[in-house]
C-alpha cells in the first residue's frame, strides 16, 4: 500500500496521490526517475567521438531515448490488464528487445536515416531499463533486503523518492512510441494482442508517476519519511563501494549500450562479460561465507539460458590451486545476465583469488560465449588485474557509416493521420522541472507522411496536447499545482 505523510495543505497531499496512483506498481527494481538518471550518466560515460555517443548525445532523439527508458513498466501501471501486463513485463527482457532490433536491421542500414535514428534511440532505452532493473535488483535490492530486513513493499517508490532529491527531479518527455513493430512484437513473442491507444494510455501514466516521484521528492517530509524506511539503502545509493546502486548501473548500461551497437552493425560483442563484482584487481572482498559481501557477481552481455547453466563452469581458485565449493544462482532464471557465485565456506584471507569463467555458456539465443577470467584479493592490497577495462572508453568504430542528425534517407519530419502504424508521437506532457534533458516541447515526429511505412518507415501520430484520458489527468494535475501555489 502506498503511503502519503503528511503534508502542508490538503491540495498539495491531493497532489501527490494523483501523481502516486500512477507510479508502475512493480514489487521492486529501479522507479523511473532513476532509471532516466541512469539513461542520462551511460550517455555521459559514453566514449565521445564514436557514432554511439553521437547518437544518445543527440538532444532530437532525448525524446525518443527517454521513452525508450520508461516504456518498460507500462504493463504496471493502474487499469493495465493482465495482457498489457505481460507484454509490459516482456518489455523489460531481451526476447523482444533483440527482436525489436532485429526488426530494425530488417528496415534499415547504415548510414541510419533519421526514421532509424529514433528506432534506436527507443531501443537503446528498453535495453537501459532492463539492464537496470536486473542490475539493481540482484545486487543493491538484495543486499537493502539483507540489511534492512523489513517489507521491501515500497523500495521502488522511496529509493526513488530519495534519488530525485538527491539528484533532481526527473523529466516528463514527450513520448515516442514504434506501436506497431511493438504490437507485431507483443504478438509474436509474448502471444497477446495489445491495443495501441491503451498502450499509449499506459505510457503517459508512467510520465505521471515521474511527475508524482517529482513531488514527493520537493516535500522533506517525504524524503526522510522514505530514508527512515530503509536506511542501509539511504547511505549506500550513491556508495561506490555498492554494487548496484544508480551509478554502477550506468556503468553497466554504457557498456550494454556498446555491445548492442557492436551487433547492430553485425560485429562480434566487445567482451562475453560486462561487469564484475568485485572489480578485476580489487582488494578487500569479505571473507565471510554466510555475508552477502563475499558473494562474486558476473554480469554477462547476453541473455544466459538457465537449462544449459551448471555450476562446473565457475571457478574460484585460490594462490596455491584450492578451488572453493560455490552456489550459483542465475538471478531472475532463464533469460537474465546476473550470476552469483555463493562461497561455501569461508575465503582466505589476505589472498588472491582468479575467478573464471568457462568458455561456451550458453545464452538464450543459442549462442556460445567465450570464456573469462579476472581477479581479486581479500587483503588490503589491490592486485593487477587480468583485463584492461580502458576497452570501454574507446570510442566505437563505426563513426563512418553514421549519419548525423541531419543525415540519412527516411523520410523525416513527416506527421502521419491518427492511424500511422508504424509509430506515433504523443504528448504525455511538459516538463517544468530542471532535470539535464532538454527541452522537448519543438521535438519532431518521424514517419512518411500519411501512416505510409515506406521502405521500413515509420507513420506517425501526433497527439494534441491535453486529449484523451490522460491529457485530462495533466488538466487536473495543472489545476492542482495552481491551487497549492495559493494556497502555500
């Protein structure tokens, strides 16, 4: 049950339930504020001077990146049926993310066209948010469970609280959304059929529940209410020494982003592996078996199938060759990217340990990685690592085929009637924060004109502003605002 402390005057606290009722009600993983933090510091650690910064970087696509970062957890919102909440849910997983990519390598090449351009800036903010969810529920959600063993009913929502305090208040874009290669996807992948003006519906509720977190985020009521709920998780949001938390998972987000870019230009992955925790060459991991602190953290760049995963292909050895009795646990099963590897018995200390990993694990897509290896220490002293993780701020090669934003084919620019089945374009409201997106109130639609999908194209909608259901929801927020500012 959401709970609202608490606060000056009745409008404001009317306020902040309209806004709350539409926070996605997932049990846990990132609040969306969050998550387009998230979004926003893997553009900033992105390499400048590749094709892939020049695309996320891209102030015409932030429209289409942030809705990307959202659209996940529309499935959660209120009035969501439970098709749209499976489909929703689909959403968050790589199944129908690559096959959206697909779909996108299926209707064009580089140089990207402009139409492509906005394809992958959606795409490259589902793959954000569902990297993040694992990333974040695996490591930082587990441990605030270990640590502050209370109900975790309401983590989302007050993590989230305290992120946007600590950070800012979050953006509400101007949404961008491919309906149809989404709705063939939702089919085909998931077996449900989703009707588009409900799905958009469900967007713009998301956009309201950022707008909601926003407002909790402005009362300090709140902020300590949601910090006293979870105080470990309070402290640590920000600790790099916490895996898990935002800023590791931008971390591992920028490095997703790359290796998607690399198979969208038909490459091979950078690395088998991501991420790890603790980091190749660190010191000081726990030695305690029964702590989670002496858990071994893998996060893969594929999708891992669950069925082909044993615990034979995970290697802990110790300086002198003692290999350590692990439990693995593929979080999140079939389909995710997170391994822990769970000491049996306690680690030595002030030793250096080599974790590998054997070569073919196998992910969902049938593929086989190569192997991996890297090392720490449970003594004070960092050891040299095996890696050098410098590969990850290289800009990326592909720079010459493409294009910028003013370059490519499709057709651009174009506004298609109400029935554009490719894509539409529609406004879930303007931001009055002062969050680091720009602002979209002047941002284009893509599409050849008419709905007509052309070679690949996208027919877009675009959406007046205050129409339909969740226009009137903004009418009533607008209307609320003005009273609590006469009211203050």
């Amino acid at each position: 049950m959401i709970t609202v402390r608490s606060s000056s005057t009745l409008p404001f606290r009317l306020l902040v339930v309209l806004g709350i009722l539409t926070i996605p009600a997932a049990a846990n993983g990132n609040g969306n504020v969050s998550h387009q933090w998230v979004t926003h510091a893997a553009i900033d650690a992105t390499p400048e001077g590749g094709s892939l910064r020049l695309l996320v970087d891209d102030a015409a696509l932030r429209p289409m990146l942030d809705t990307g970062t959202m659209f996940p957890d529309w499935g959660y919102t209120p009035g969501a049926t439970a098709q749209e909440r499976d489909a929703g849910e689909a959403s968050h997983w790589e199944p129908v993310q690559d096959a959206y990519r697909e779909w996108i390598l299926a209707n064009y090449a580089p140089p990207w066209s402009e139409d492509a351009r906005r394809h992958l800036a959606f795409y490259l903010g589902m793959t954000s948010h569902g990297m993040a969810d694992q990333s974040y529920d695996a490591m930082f959600f587990e441990r605030s469970e270990f640590y502050d063993p209370v109900d975790h009913s309401e983590f989302d929502q007050d993590t989230d609280v305290m992120w946007a305090a600590t950070t800012g208040p979050g953006m509400v874009p101007r949404a961008w959304i491919p309906a149809a290669p989404m709705l063939e996807l939702f089919q085909s992948i998931v077996g449900v059929g989703i009707d588009e003006p409900s799905m958009t519906q469900q967007v713009g509720f998301v956009g309201v529940g950022i707008a909601g977190v926003n407002l909790l985020a402005d009362d300090p009521a709140q902020v300590a209410a949601a910090e006293a709920d979870y105080p470990w998780a309070a402290v640590h949001d920000d600790d790099p020494a916490v895996p898990g938390n935002p800023p590791h998972e931008a971390e591992i987000v920028r490095r997703y982003w790359r290796s998607n870019w690399a198979l969208l230009h038909g490459d091979t992955l950078p690395r088998p592996v991501l991420w790890t925790h603790p980091a190749d060459g660190s010191a000081g991991h726990d030695i305690t078996a029964v702590s989670i602190e002496s858990w071994i953290s893998v996060v893969f760049a594929r999708a891992l199938s669950a069925a082909a995963l044993d615990v034979g292909q995970f290697h802990v050895v110790d300086s002198s060759g003692g290999e350590v009795p692990l439990q693995l646990q593929l979080f999140y099963g079939d389909g995710s990217h997170v391994v822990h590897l769970r000491p049996m018995i306690d680690l030595l200390p002030d030793e250096v340990y080599v974790v590998t990993v054997d070569p073919d694990v196998t992910t969902i897509h049938g593929e086989s990685l190569p192997g991996w290896s890297f090392t720490f220490s449970t003594g004070d002293r960092a050891v040299p690592p095996l890696n050098d993780d410098g590969v990850w701020d290289v800009p990326d090669p592909y720079g010459e085929d493409d294009g910028g934003s003013s370059g490519g084919e499709g057709t651009s620019g174009g506004v298609a009637d109400e029935t554009g089945s490719a894509g539409s374009t529609t406004t879930i409201g303007t931001s009055t924060t002062t969050g680091d997106a720009p602002s979209t109130s002047g941002s284009s639609t893509a599409g050849a004109s008419g709905g007509d999908e052309g070679a690949g194209g996208c027919g877009c909608v675009q959406s007046e502003r205050g129409r339909g259901p969740f226009g009137f929801g903004w009418l009533v927020l607008g209307w609320l605002m003005v009273v609590r500012r006469r009211t203050a």
